[in-house]
C-alpha cells in the first residue's frame, strides 16, 4: 500500500525527491568521465527510483548504473558492501 501512495504521489508531482542543486551537473560529469553511480539504501530499489525518477532535478535515473538496498545486506555489516563490491565487478 505505502508503494501505491508513494508510486501516485511522485507521478503525479506531489511529490518530489530532495537532491542539492548540483546533484544533477557532478553526476553528468562522473559518468562523462567513466564513473558508474549506484545507491546503497536503506529504501527499497523500487522507492530509490521513484525518488530519483522524480527528483528535484528532474528524472536522473539514467545517470545511475545500479541500485542496491538492504536485500545485499545492513549498512552495519562489512560483507554488505563486499555483495555490491562483487555485483559491481
């Protein structure tokens, strides 16, 4: 249910995700220069595209190469980044 509301207010523009003002030009720049740009959340993939899809600096979702929540692991735990590390290659 919280998917449904989230998944209608970010269409509809009721809702936006928050990114700083520079978010947008670093990103473009990063992956210009060969930089892959994932998230590690603790939000579902599913919610960090809808935040990201609909962010204050527009849709940035193809500026981002991977997205990993805690289906890889807690944020505490060390072998949760070497899950992304080995995604990631």
């Amino acid at each position: 249910l919280q998917g449904e509301i989230w998944r209608a207010g970010y269409q509809s523009g009721a809702f936006q995700g928050h990114v700083y003002p520079e978010v947008r030009e670093c990103w473009e720049q990063w992956t210009k220069s060969g930089y892959a740009i994932a998230i590690y959340s603790s939000g579902s993939v599913a919610a960090q595209k809808l935040i990201f899809g609909h962010s204050s600096s527009g849709d940035l979702t193809p500026l981002i190469s991977a997205y990993f929540d805690t289906g890889v692991g807690h944020k505490r735990e060390a072998q949760s980044y070497r899950n992304i590390v080995a995604a990631l290659a």
